[in-house]
C-alpha cells in the first residue's frame, strides 16, 4: 500500500486507567450526525487479551474503544494521554 502522511486536523483520544480502556474520537462532527451509535466488536486473535470496539454514526465511522488499553496500545501511546 502507497501511503501519503499528513497531520489529521481533528482526533482526540482519552484514557479511564480505572477500566483500562482508551476511546479515540475519530471526528468532531459526530455529536451532529444524527441517530444512534452502532457499536461493533472487532475479532481479533485468539491470542490477544483486549478488545476493540468500532463506533459508526450515520453509516461513518466516529470512534474506536479499544478495552485492555495497557496490554493492547503501546506504552508510549499511553503515556501520552
């Protein structure tokens, strides 16, 4: 795959240490699109420990949560937030 880099204007992401999962907002114009957040679960392998979750409002993707953060995402992403 050829890929192109570039700075992507709007992402936030946030950290709940308590439960260990991280939530990243993939857009800003999700709180106006309308109807419901349509959650849906990613298989990953047998031989990981966390979980990740895809968020979909109005048929586009808004967030990923990603449960099992410390074990899941790398330590200096963590460290970041």
């Amino acid at each position: 795959m050829k890929c192109s880099s570039s700075t992507v204007a709007f992402m936030r992401a946030c950290c709940d240490r308590e439960v260990d999962a991280v939530y990243i907002t993939v857009t800003e114009e999700a709180e106006h699109l309308p109807g419901p957040v349509i959650s849906v679960p990613v298989a990953v392998p047998e031989n990981m420990e966390g979980e990740v979750v895809l968020d979909f409002k109005y048929g586009r993707l808004i967030g990923i949560e990603v449960l099992g953060a410390s074990i899941t995402l790398p330590d200096d992403l963590l460290m970041s937030l």
